[in-house]
C-alpha cells in the first residue's frame, strides 16, 4: 500500500500466478467432478477461510472496504494461499444487501456468504 499525510492512495499488486480463474470457479469444478476433490480438500478450504477473515479484518482496521466481496474476487495462488481482489467500490446483487453496499457491515454479510461457501460457518 501507498500511503500519503492523507490516507492511503493507491494499492499496487503484481501479476500473482494462479491456476483457476477464482475461487468460486475452483469450487464449482471441484463439485461437479471436473477436478480432483485434492484442489479443494476441507483443510485447505479452512485455511482460505482463515486467510480471507484475516484480509478482510486487517483491511477494516486499515479503513478499507473491500465493497465486492464474493467468491469470484478471492482467487488461490500457486503457493495455495487465498488472495482477494477487486477493491473498486463496485457490488454483486445477492452478496450484500442494497442498504449495506460500502460499508464494513456489508463486508461482513459477504463474508459470512463466502464461509459459508467454504463450508466454514
């Protein structure tokens, strides 16, 4: 993160390698016996599960909303590791309830979507 004496201006990522397109892609080729159950075991969706929490928690903390929170923004590198993107402000109808877009709560309400996905609940 770029930080200035007025907040944060800008994020810069890199290219970060990756074998499946999102997580919710991930899942879906897993559930329907496209790919072995190996690339999405109950260990391994916990350990998103955790990383995820921990990012969106650590972004409030920081004042930032995610704001399009869901399984299609989450993507797993090849180290295995789950990574978020797309912080620019948008929203997916389902996700977050209308009044909550933008804010920490609706964040929360889509994080909740997404362990639940996870099988975290």
């Amino acid at each position: 993160m770029v930080k200035s004496h007025t907040g944060i201006i800008a994020i810069i990522i890199g290219f970060i390698p990756h074998k499946y397109h999102n997580l919710r892609a991930l899942l879906d080729l897993v559930k329907d016996g496209n790919i072995p159950q190996s690339e999405a075991t109950a260990e391994m969706k916990a350990k998103w599960a955790t990383q995820i929490r921990q990012c969106v928690g650590r972004l409030h903390e920081l004042g930032i909303i995610w704001g399009d929170i869901k399984t299609d923004n989450v993507i797993i590198d090849e180290n295995g590791d789950a990574v978020i993107l797309d912080f620019g402000g948008g929203n997916t109808q389902g996700w977050v309830d209308e009044e909550m877009y933008g804010t920490g709560e609706g964040d929360l309400q889509g994080l909740d979507k997404i362990m639940k996905t996870l099988g975290q609940e």
